[in-house]
C-alpha cells in the first residue's frame, strides 16, 4: 500500500508528543496498537475465509467433472456389453446335441 520508513516515522511520533503530551502519548499508542491488531486480525480472518471459499468451488469443480466422466465411462460400459448381446442374437447357434457330438469326434 504505502511505505513509511524510520525518518517518518520519527516525524509522526515527534507530532503525536507534540500534540497528545507526554502523560495521553502512553494510552494512545496502545489504544492504536489495539485497533491496529484488530484491523490486521479482521483482514486475516477475510482472507482465510476467501481461501476456503475458493477451495471449495475447485474441490466441487474437480468433483463435478470427475462425477462426469464416471457417469460417462459407466453409460459406455452399459452399453457395450448391450451391443455384444445383440450381435450374439443375431448369429444362428447351433443345437447343444450338434456341438456335443463334433467335440467328441465320434464315428
């Protein structure tokens, strides 16, 4: 955001004695540490959130394509064993007597 370096920050702490005194500067640098904590505690617990947030959108993505493509690779499974079947229906077989006697080869 901005930065303030050493010199500036001599500047700010020589206006604050300046204008607070010396017996109100005390108070009113822990009373600014105090929100300065809140405010950085504040934008961490934000930025956390927005992370879990983000997170869980790829997580239900990834699983959403992933449900997709299994539901796919199922769909196709059923359907070629299906296909077999049908292919198999409409060869002629041969009676069951008929195949037992050429497995045995008798005369």
């Amino acid at each position: 955001m901005f930065e303030v370096g050493f010199s500036e920050m001599l500047v700010i702490a020589f206006v604050a004695l300046v204008v607070l005194g010396p017996e109100k500067l005390p108070k009113a640098a822990r009373f600014a540490g105090l929100w300065m904590r809140r405010a950085r505690a504040q934008w961490y617990s934000v930025k956390a959130e927005l992370e879990r947030e983000i997170a869980a959108e790829q997580l239900k993505s990834e699983f959403k394509g992933g449900f997709a493509e299994l539901k796919k690779d199922v769909t196709g499974a059923g359907e070629q064993p299906r296909a077999e079947r049908d292919a198999d229906a409409h060869e002629p077989q041969a009676p069951a007597e008929m195949v037992a006697k050429d497995d045995h080869f008798a005369p």
